[in-house]
C-alpha cells in the first residue's frame, strides 16, 4: 500500500500501483495517471476504452483481459498497443482507476 | 442411483475419480468418467524430451490402468454440457445424465491463435514442448542443430505450468554446454510479464538465475505475429526479434465444447469459485485443474492439492450442507535448473514465493528460491509419485492449504 500527490490531494494506491478506492475517481483524475503512464493526452479512443472498462468493471466486478478487450471494445489489439503502449488491459484499468485485470497472474 | 459424472480423465479427473470410487457407495452411486483419449501422458516430462533425458516411452501409459473397478468409462469427445437440463451431449451421439457434474478438461495449446505461427516453419525452425509431437520433433531438431539464436517465447497467459519455459531455457543452457557448444547458442527468454515470473520475489530472483545463465530476458513482449520469411517474431509495437529456432508456448485455451455450451470466458475457461471449486451458477457442477478460471497456476500439483478440497465440499453438498472447504490457491512448484540441480517454490492466492526452506516429513527439507541438488531429487522423485500415489488418489505427504513453516519473508 502506498500513497501519490495528486493536484494537491493525496491518493491511496493498492499494492499493483492502482487505486485503492474506486471513489477517488474522477475524469480529471484519469488525466493525471495516464501522464504518470506517459500519455500526455487522452484522446476520443483512450476514452472509448476506459469507459468500456469501466463499464465491464460495473457489471462484472473485474476489468477485463485484453482479450475480452479487442472481441468487445471497438478497439482492435494493434490500436490499443499503440494507445496504450506495452500493457494496453494493465495501463487502461490503471487510469480507468480499477484494479488489475484477473488474467495477469 | 445417483449419477456422478466426470469429464477428462487426464490428472485432475483421474484423482477425482479414484478418490470417489474409493468413498462413494457402489449400490447408491454409479460412476461416469468421459475421455477423447485413451493414453495418459506424463505432461511434466514433455520438458525434458526435447534434451534427450526422456523420451516418448517414458511419459506414457494407458488410461486403464489408472481406473478403478466397478466404474463406466466412455472415450468420445464432448459436444456439449446442456447445464439447466442436467445433461452431457457426446461426439458419439451419446447422452449422458447426471446428479452431479465433474468438469477436468484441462487446457490446450492454439499456436493457430497467433499470425503466421503455424506456416511454413511449424515444426521445422518453430516448435512447441506442450504436445508430445511438439516435444519429440525440437528432440530431433536439437541433435543436429549447430548453434543460433534460441528465442523461448511465451504467447499470452495464463498457460499451463507458467515455470516450465524458465525451466526449458536454463535446461537449454545446461544441454548446450554439454555439447559444447553454448558459446554458439544465443538464448532470449521473451515474455509478455513484466519480469522472469509472475510474482515480484521470485521474478526478480529468477531473474538473477537468468542472467548468470547468460540468457538474455526480453519483458513487456506480446506476440502479435511470426514473420516467418525473415525469422522474425514481431510484438504488437512493432519490435522485432530475429530467431534461428522459436519455441513457442502458445495461447493456452479450455476446451471448445465449453464455448459451446456458454460456459466459459474469452478463453474457453470456466467461472469457478475460486475457494469451493464450484462452477459459479450451479449447486451441483464443480470444476477442477486447468479447465478453471482460478487465479492460480495451471499445474498439477495444484490440482493435486484442489481435489482434496473437492472431495470434501462434494461430501458435504451431496450430503445437503454447505460446501465448506477452502481452497486457497497452493501451488508448489520444483523448477529444473539444469547442471543436476532444481529450485523449489511454494505459494497460494495471497503469499508469493519466498526463500527459506521448505519441511516435508521423511524426505525434506527443500530449499525454497536456492538452486540444490535435493531440488533436482524432489522433482525426478516426483514422476515416480505421480504414477504410483497421485492418479490413484492416495495420500501424499504435503498439506493441500499452504503452511508459512520454514518461509522467510
């Protein structure tokens, strides 16, 4: 468990580096994690993928793999490398502030 | 008569099997078990196959001769589980009923899942060692290869037994020193984790085993395609890594009669309660081994340690109780090192793999994290345990929950 300095407010993180607490959330917060993940911006698409997250987080209690991602997003794999380089499912649940996705054991 | 049917018969559903042939009254209870095959394979040897210390003779045996008395066993693949109705579709054309529902159908290999994979280089420069044919065809490969780049790579997780491609590329390093020729041999280990394995500990004292072997660790690589024209493996941001020969593990799926039944997720594995082993949305279907969507690790010592929490939460459902056993996620894991020696590591759910030592009555103790000598016994004393105690469903001298005994953390 460890904290972050966020415009002005201290965050608390699990222990895989994401939010502890899902209410700490908002969209402005989600701006300020995807530049700590080194993306400066977060486009129409980012935001395509996190609200999808989100939304499987709502309804299924877990984000999804990457995976579930590409069949059900609108975003195929390729692109989401290139949104969110390395670790698309891992680094989308981070800013969407949801834990890490189940399929990364 | 109540009906108990159980599907695979590979190492979970044999357990399972002989455990409730033992228990289960024979004039209340007919027992089912359902296999496509009719060989049993020692999986855990197809690792040391492609190295010459095994061969095929050494990791097969006939299903029969693990089956117990006074049980019905049928070789058909599956069709379907029709779930609401209590009722199993065979290839055969057979229906089978149910009271109660077993599902061991493991897990298999889809190199097909990845582009390129399974063109023109399969099996000659591009080899798996999770299927016999895969394991004895990079044995013939490597008696007569002169030296390259060697690049292990792993598709995407899960997979089943995530420590065997470490043990594969220190084993590789061992076999090509032997013959002389290591100093010709460029091994990478390229993996789509962050580190060597899974967990932070272990991965970072892996990792130090990775480099002193001088194997080169490539992390963060997911697989997008093979390139097979120009030898090429190539990750989704377009780095490339030149192969002379690729061992692939790839994509590992449940069974597809599982997506046809709606049963399972993206990858064919099937939602189980991750402590009573029970399929979700069912009170009378349990699943066990690699077919599950368990946060484990896809391994037969785990499902060696699951089916003792199975058989006690199927002894209380049928008997109208809650089932009350818990799994905790125990896996315990001998890692071949190569040069005769093993590491040794324990973990569940929630406590990594950490170093310290590791008590077993009358043998032990193993040394956890360390590369022993004793390490390599365990493991090579292990086959012989898995043919005569663990598919017969007798006791082994191990606790299915994990002890903290002997860990340092």
């Amino acid at each position: 468990m460890s904290t972050i300095e966020i415009a002005g407010k201290t965050i608390e993180l699990d222990a895989d580096g994401n939010l502890a607490n899902a209410a700490d959330w908002s969209e402005d917060l989600a701006r300020e994690l995807a530049k700590i993940e080194g993306i400066e911006e977060l486009t129409d698409r980012h935001w395509q993928v996190i609200n999808y997250m989100r939304k499987v987080y709502e309804e299924d209690g877990g984000a999804p793999s990457i995976r579930k991602l590409t069949k059900e997003s609108g975003v195929e794999t390729k692109e989401l490398y290139s949104l969110f380089p390395k670790g698309p499912a891992k680094k989308s649940a981070r800013i969407a502030g949801l834990p890490k996705p189940k399929g990364c054991i | 008569m109540k009906k108990l049917l159980i599907l695979g018969a590979g190492t979970a559903g044999t357990m399972m099997l002989n455990k409730f042939a033992n228990e289960l009254d024979k004039n209340e209870w007919s027992i089912t078990i359902v296999d496509e095959y009719e060989i049993h394979y020692y999986q855990p040897g197809f690792l040391f196959i492609p190295f010459g210390i095994y061969n095929k003779k050494d990791v097969i045996k006939p299903k029969r001769d693990f089956f117990p008395t006074g049980v019905e066993v049928i070789i058909s693949g599956i069709e379907k589980i029709e779930p609401k109705e209590n009722r199993v579709l065979l290839k055969n054309n057979q229906v089978l009923t149910y009271d109660y529902l077993i599902i061991a159908t493991g897990t298999k290999i889809h190199p097909e899942e990845t582009e390129g994979m399974t063109n023109e280089l399969w099996h000659k420069n591009i080899f798996d060692f999770y299927t016999i044919e895969g394991a004895v065809a990079l044995a013939d490969f490597f008696r007569h290869w002169k030296g390259g780049k060697l690049v292990l790579n792993i598709t995407e997780m899960p997979i089943k037994c995530p420590v065997a491609p470490l043990e594969f590329v220190f084993l590789a390093d061992w076999y090509f020193t032997e013959h002389g020729i290591r100093d010709k041999v460029d091994i990478q280990f390229v993996t789509p984790l962050p580190g060597a394995f899974t967990k932070p500990k272990a991965s970072s004292i892996l990792g130090d085993f990775l480099t002193k072997k001088n194997i080169n660790l490539t992390p963060d690589f997911s697989i997008a395609r093979v390139d097979n024209e120009n030898k090429k493996i190539v990750s989704w941001d377009e780095t490339e890594i030149e192969f002379d020969v690729l061992v692939s593990i790839p994509t590992n799926m449940g069974d597809e009669y599982v997506k046809r039944s709606g049963m399972g997720d993206e990858l064919n594995f099937i939602p189980t309660d991750k402590e009573t082993l029970m399929v979700e949305g069912y009170n009378n279907i349990f699943a066990i081994g690699d077919c599950t969507n368990l946060p484990s690790s896809k391994a037969g010592s785990v499902a060696h340690f699951e089916s003792d929490i199975l058989f006690e939460n199927f002894m209380d459902v049928i008997e109208g109780r809650e089932p009350r056993a818990k799994f905790d996620g125990h896996a315990n894991c001998y890692i071949e090192s190569g040069f005769g020696k093993g590491i040794l590591i324990d973990f569940n759910y929630t406590t990594e793999p950490l170093p310290g030592k590791f008590p077993l009555p009358g043998v032990g103790p193993f040394s956890l994290l360390e590369e022993t000598k004793m390490n390599h016994y365990g493991k090579v004393m292990f086959r012989w345990m898995y043919w005569n105690l663990l598919l017969k469903g007798k006791e082994l001298p191990i606790e299915s929950n994990m002890s903290m005994a002997g860990k340092r953390l």
